[in-house]
C-alpha cells in the first residue's frame, strides 16, 4: 500500500514513507496503529511484534536507529530521528529538550511544529514559561502521557495551557525523561491536536524501544560538546596571547587557521596561502618550509620527530614572523591522509597582548597608576618614555615603580617584564 507522503520526509535523500509500509500522516486503514488504536490479540509480543503493529519494516528501524546515532553530528542535534519519529508516531508536534531553562539560562529546545525539527526561540525557552510546564519529574525512561501525570481540568485552567499549548493545538503529550551518564536530563515530547486521539499503549512502546539509543546518542553529544567547550577554551587561550595556528593535513593542505593566523594570512605580508597550501614570499625560504613540512610528514606515525623552526620576511619590511613546524600525533581514531598532521604555530613579534589593567592590579596589588606603569615598561618602552605617555613626570614614575618593585620582590626592570609575561595576565587579553 502506498501511503501519503509528508513534504518534510525526504531526510538527507532518503525516501518518505511512502517507499515502503507505515502509518503515513492523515491514514486510517492498513497495517500501521492508527493514535489510539488498540494492539490486536494476534500480534506477536517483542520488537516483532511492535513493529509489526506499526507496520514498520525491521530495515525502516534500523535507519531510524542509524538517524538517532547520527543525531549528535547534525546541526540541529537529532532532527532527523526526530522528524522521522514524529511522523511514525502521527504526531503534530516534537520537542527534545537538550538543557533546561535556569532562572538566567534560557532553554535550548529542539522543537518541531509540523515545519521541520529546529533551534526553539519561543518563549518556552525562557525561564518564566519553561518553569510552569507541569508536565516533568516523569519516571526515568519511561514513556508516559500527560494525562497520566497531570489532572486535565486544573492543566485547562493553568497560565502555562492557555500561554503556550492551546495557542498550538495541542491536547496530547507522550513524553519521556532520559537521564545522562553525567547527570543531565533530556526531555522528548511528542504532541497530537483535541481532534486526534490520546496516545496508545504501542505508541509508549515504540517509543520506550528507542530510549536506550537515544540515552546513547546524546550521552555522546554531552561527551561531544564537552569536548569542543575545551577546545575553544584553548583555542580562545592561544588567540588572546596572539599564537597563530594552523593544522595541515597529511598532504600539506590547510585544514583550517585560527583567528590570529587567519588575520596573518589575510595581510599576504610574507606568509601565503597558495593551492590550499600554506608557502611564503620569498623562494628560498618557501623551498625550507616546504621541506620542513615533508620532513615531519615523513616521519613514521609513533616515531619521535623533533619540532622545527623558521624565520619569515615580510616583504614590508616588519619584524619577520616566526614559526614553529611540530607534527601532530596519530591517535587511535585518526587514519587516512585528510587527519591532522602538521601543526604550524605562528608569532607576529609587532603584535603584543595587553592585559586588563584591574587585573594585574589584583595580582600584584598595584595601584592603577603603578599598573598602567607596569603594563607599558612590559609592552618594551624605557622609564623615561613610559612616563611621557602617561602624562606624569619622571620622578614621580620612579617613585611608582620603586613601590612596584617593593610590592613584587624584585629589583630590576627587565625581572619586572619577565614576571608579568609569565603571569596569568598574559593569557587574559
């Protein structure tokens, strides 16, 4: 039987539903449970019989386990698994609740309202709506509708029923709170209008089925976005300290730059980026860094291999860029030539951080003045020169920095500018 297809089903170019047996949106006869329906006596008990009921193809719920599995990679997490579910489900509505709103953090939902599953900016997101659905606190991973949870004549007259879900159509909620590894909660909601049907028993199953793989897939993306937080942590590191980064692949070719050495790039002031590659102006010194880039690659994956350096000119006469060649080390999951092989790190010896001035006042216990002071004899300018561009007079920057020096302990200048640098300040810029 050939069922109706939803415009929204063509996920990642695979086929509707109408390629094979289910219970198309707006059907009422063949094999599938319509919502309400009731099992018959002579369907097997099992997953068998389950997706007998349904009229799902055990291939049709293998994709659409590979679809939650693939959830935590999608730009929009678990859309996929999500539209597709909803669909099987008859449902008119789905949200998957990623983070919970908090009295200063708005929620992160995934909703769909019959448009395709995306980022929620409704205002159930925010904390005054968020915290008045009464439909929560529902047994760990287990499937159950609102009607189960909640009275239906004090849910009517509720501010949360008439400012958010009767302005949706929405009567019947089937809902299921899965608990992480880590100790989040994940909220998945399904909705069907007042003219449908409650959700049946098969339904809760179906879904109860899935809630192991979707406990998997997103104890994943926690693990996922724990990972790219630290990440840009380091990466928000390097930049503030103004190290450049970029990663090449096993032949060469860029696979991406960091802000600092995008805008290094971006200059063409000695340092290029020609057929994908990174090269320089000059081809004396293009020729070594081409071969000091071959050399690291060169170098069996488990062997030692020894970071190398490079001076490049600029063309415009500036300071010449360093840079620092190191190979990238094999982990267990990286394989193939397009893996992260060469890291090339890259200083502008004219670009200087800046630390906040109230922060290094709250290390060393300075005094404004004899902050800004420090700041400037760090950033290379004489006693003398930091006193003209502060505006006081020469005495009164030696007396500024004789209380500097009493307050660190130490005694010349050049100690001075080595402390700070290698103080926590330097990577707050």
């Amino acid at each position: 039987m050939r069922m109706a297809v939803d415009k929204e089903e063509h996920l990642n170019g695979r086929p509707g539903r109408d390629a094979g047996p289910g219970p198309g949106p707006g059907t009422g006869t063949g094999v599938g449970l319509g919502p309400g329906a009731a099992v018959s006596p002579g369907i097997g008990t099992g997953l068998a019989g389950l997706l007998e009921a349904f009229g799902m193809p055990l291939e049709r719920f293998c994709e659409l386990l590979e679809l939650i599995y693939q959830g935590p990679l999608e730009a929009t997490p678990c859309s996929s698994a999500m539209l597709e579910l909803r669909n099987w489900l008859q449902a008119n509505g789905s949200i998957l609740v990623l983070r919970p709103a908090r009295a200063n953090t708005l929620a992160v939902v995934i909703q769909d309202r019959g448009r395709g599953p995306k980022l929620s900016t409704s205002v159930y997101t925010q904390f005054s709506i968020f915290s008045l659905d009464p439909f929560v606190g529902l047994p760990a991973d287990r499937a159950v509708t609102i009607d189960e949870i909640v009275d239906q004549e004090k849910l009517a007259q509720s501010a949360f029923f008439k400012q958010y879900v009767e302005p949706r159509q929405v009567r019947y909620i089937l809902g299921v709170d899965i608990h992480g590894d880590d100790g989040r909660e994940f909220r998945l909601r399904f909705t069907r209008p007042a003219n449908s049907m409650e959700f049946s028993s098969m339904d809760k199953a179906l879904v109860e089925a899935l809630v192991p793989h979707f406990k998997r897939a997103l104890n994943f993306y926690g693990r996922l976005g724990q990972v790219e937080t630290e990440m840009q942590l380091y990466a928000n590191v390097m930049s503030s300290m103004l190290v450049g980064s970029i990663i090449l692949d096993g032949s060469g070719a860029i696979l991406r730059a960091n802000n600092v050495a995008q805008a290094i790039l971006t200059e063409k002031d000695g340092l290029l980026v020609t057929a994908g590659g990174l090269s320089t102006e000059y081809r004396n010194e293009n020729r070594e860094l081409q071969r000091l880039i071959r050399q690291i690659l060169a170098v069996p994956p488990g062997q030692p291999s020894m970071a190398e350096a490079l001076s490049v000119t600029r063309p415009s006469g500036r300071a010449s860029l360093n840079l620092l060649i190191r190979p990238i080390p094999l982990s267990e999951c990286s394989e193939g030539p397009n893996r992260p092989s060469v890291v090339v790190f890259i200083r502008d010896p004219d670009h200087r951080t800046q630390p906040p001035v109230e922060l290094v006042q709250r290390l060393f216990h300075f005094t404004p003045a004899e902050a800004k002071l420090a700041l400037l004899l760090t950033d290379g300018l004489s006693l003398d020169e930091a006193a003209e561009a502060l505006g006081i007079s020469k005495n009164t920057a030696r007396a500024h920095l004789r209380a500097i020096f009493s307050k660190t302990g130490v005694t010349r200048q050049t100690t001075l500018v080595r402390l700070l640098l290698n103080s926590v300040a330097a990577i707050s810029s």
